[in-house]
C-alpha cells in the first residue's frame, strides 16, 4: 500500500540532495515568507529576492516541525486524492504522455498530439504535488517518470525556446510547461533527463522575456498573449507565464526586475475600480478583468490576478486585498465557465492570504471537488469551452487545487 503524503513527512531520512532542490524551489515559489526577504508595498519597485538558502539539515527540520498533522485532512478529502491519482494514473498513454485523444497517437519530434506537452506537464504536476515523485518505485511514480521522459525527448523548441508549436498549445502550453520544467529541475534520478530539463528551461525563460517586450499599446504593455507576437495581453495568459518566471528565479535563472515590475503594472490595469488622485483604487473588493480596457469579470480572472500579483511579490497591495475580498463575496461555482483552472487559481492564492480567506476558500474547494467527483475518481467539466478539454485536464487542476493542504509539498506550507 502507497504510504500517504504526511507518512512521508515525518520519516527520519532526510531528502535525496536532487530532491532538495526541487523541494527548495517549490517551498519559495509562493510561500513569502520563505521567498523574499520583504513583502513589496504598493509603491515599491516588484522584484524576486531570495534569502540566503538555508542547509539540508535545517530545512528538514523546519518541515518536520512545521508540518500539522495528518488528522488536518479529512479521510473523505485523502480518499478522494487515492482514487484521482489512481484513475490519472492509469491515462497515460504507452508512449509517456497523457492526453484527452481516445487511442495512441503517433508520436514524432516536433510534431506531438494536440495539446499533449500542456496536458502531460498538468497531470506531472498533479501527480507530484500529492507525492508521487519520479524516481519512486511505485506505479505512480513510474508514470511520473516515463511523462517526464517523454518531454524531453520529444518536445522540440524553435530556435528562440518557444515549447508551445511541438504540441499546438501556444503560450498557454509554453507557461504551463515551462512552469513544470522549473519544478522538477533537479528532480530526475537521471542526470541526462536533468541536463535536458536545464536547457529547455533556460530557453522558455528567453522566449517569455522576448514575447514581454513585443510592441504593445500602453493597456496590454507587461503582459502575454496567445502568440509569442501577439500585440495584446490578457490575464489568463499572463498569470502561467509569471507563475514561470517566478519558479525560474527560485531555481537560479535571471529574471530582470523591471519584466517584474511591467507584468505588476499591467496585471493592476486589470483591476476593475475607479482610482483616486494617488492612484489608489477606490473600491476595495472588485474583480479583475479578463483585459484591462474590458471583458468578462468572474472568479476564474480574479483569482488569476490575486495568483499572479503574489508571484510577484505584491501581498500588500490594495489590489490584492480588493481581489480577496471580492472572492469572498464571489466564490467559485461549479456551474461557472473555466471552473477547474479558476478554482485552481483560486485555492492556492486564497491559501497565501491566510486567516479567513484561507479557511473559506479550503471548505469551498473541497465541499465542491468532492460533491462532483465521479465514482472512478475523475473530475469531468461540463461547462463551456472547458468541457472539451476533458477529464485528465480536469482531475489534473482539481488534484492541485486540494494538494494545497495536503502537504507533502512545502510550497503550500506557512
């Protein structure tokens, strides 16, 4: 039987030095108090700082005594992540990946199945963030390893880094892939697989940079697109390529302060209030915009403004209050558009805010995923363009979502 993830917590053996580093990178990308050496006003100038990287030995014990216990999870929430990673699990397809394709595609260099590379990075990332680590020798485990194999050995950027044409899935798929390749540097048991992972990161990082700085209009300047060279930004986009940029920078690749400050600038435009004088926003529980001269305000672009403005850096900015604030009086609904990847945004930024917006946004998240998970452990969207993408995408997000207090992970530790 698969010890569970609080089981693995508490053991007295202390992390592989690979798996340390993974474990470090994911405890700064949104814990702030692991991150950055000072939470950013709303005046001050965003940027990434890390504190000094404290030993092996000293990290292992902070998580061993910081860590609740495992009564802190329901048995109806553990029993519900069993069943999800044992029906994810069981998705992938021969070749490594997981996809919402019925069969087995070809599979050449290049030239994936629609949208493989994106799905495949989800459902690493929702497998490892409940414990399940490449290298385990678990069925589990396995599968992590082998998906993270066939990334790299058929995901082909173009010459400047772009990891969204292999598999059709734009710079949506390159934020979500990149971001999952800055998690599990350091991570293979195979250096080769590391060394791979490495280089692909260092061109996504380029490419994000280089698609910032596309002559924009002054609304969408800071932000991303579906394009590389796309000339407008929307926040759906720009919150996976932050998200990114910010796991890069833990794991010790450059990220320039003022690409910081510009996607803070333009995440703010997004902000839906008149402002004072100052600059200051007036109402201070409202919505962010899909776009900042207009477009659909709903929980899903919200949560992905709170998301991307605590990436940043911004836990103080009134922005960010506001953004909590409306959340919640607007929570999530699963009846809503775009319910799994909002509701993802949604349970870990309204977890970093802390005190009652974390306590709301855990009952909401879990109440929902279990009242609508299927009996053979998925999750299935039913709603608008979501319900194309399918259920390895939806029990992928909705995995993330409830590992946010699993902690097996110290990303999602205080």
């Amino acid at each position: 039987m698969r010890m569970n993830a609080e089981s693995k917590m508490n053991m007295n053996t202390k992390p592989a030095p690979s798996r340390f580093r993974f474990v470090r990178g994911l405890l700064s990308l949104f814990a702030p108090h692991a991150a950055l050496g000072t939470k950013h006003s709303a005046l001050s100038t965003p940027h990434f700082t890390l504190r000094p990287r404290p030993t092996l030995l000293l990290l292992t014990a902070l998580i061993s005594t910081t860590a609740p216990a495992a009564d802190s999870i329901s048995p109806q929430v553990k029993a519900s992540v069993e069943n999800a990673v044992r029906w994810l699990s069981r998705q992938q397809k021969s070749a490594g990946y997981f996809s919402e394709q019925k069969g087995e595609q070809t599979v050449r260099r290049g030239e994936l199945p629609a949208h493989s590379a994106a799905m495949t990075s989800l459902a690493i990332m929702g497998l490892t963030s409940v414990g399940n680590m490449p290298g385990d020798p678990t069925p589990e485990g396995k599968a992590v390893t082998r998906a993270l194999k066939f990334v790299v050995d058929n995901l082909e950027p173009d010459e400047t880094g772009y990891l969204g044409r292999s598999d059709r899935s734009r710079m949506y798929g390159h934020g979500i892939i990149s971001l999952m390749i800055m998690e599990m540097l350091g991570m293979s048991q195979d250096e080769e697989v590391d060394r791979r992972l490495h280089t692909l990161a260092e061109g996504a990082v380029k490419l994000i940079l280089q698609s910032q700085k596309v002559a924009k209009s002054d609304s969408n300047k800071g932000g991303w697109r579906y394009e590389p060279q796309s000339s407008d930004s929307d926040i759906s986009v720009t919150v996976w390529q932050l998200m990114a940029l910010r796991a890069a920078k833990n794991a010790g690749l450059r990220v320039p302060p003022e690409a910081v400050a510009d996607a803070v600038a333009y995440v703010k435009r997004s902000y839906r209030s008149e402002r004072d004088p100052l600059g200051k926003p007036r109402d201070m529980a409202a919505a962010f915009s899909y776009e900042p001269y207009g477009g659909r305000q709903t929980f899903s672009t919200t949560a992905a403004g709170l998301l991307s403005l605590l990436a940043c850096g911004q836990y103080d900015a009134p922005e960010t209050i506001g953004a909590s604030n409306f959340l919640m009086k607007s929570p999530p609904e699963f009846s809503e558009p775009w319910f799994f990847y909002g509701n993802y945004y949604y349970a870990q930024s309204m977890y970093q805010r802390g005190g009652d917006y974390a306590a709301t946004a855990r009952r909401k998240t879990e109440d929902t995923l279990l009242r609508e998970q299927s009996i053979d452990g998925c999750w299935l969207p039913r709603n608008g363009n979501e319900k194309s993408a399918g259920p390895v995408y939806a029990t992928a997000l909705a995995l993330l979502s409830l590992s946010v207090y699993h902690h097996f992970l110290p990303i999602y530790q205080k």
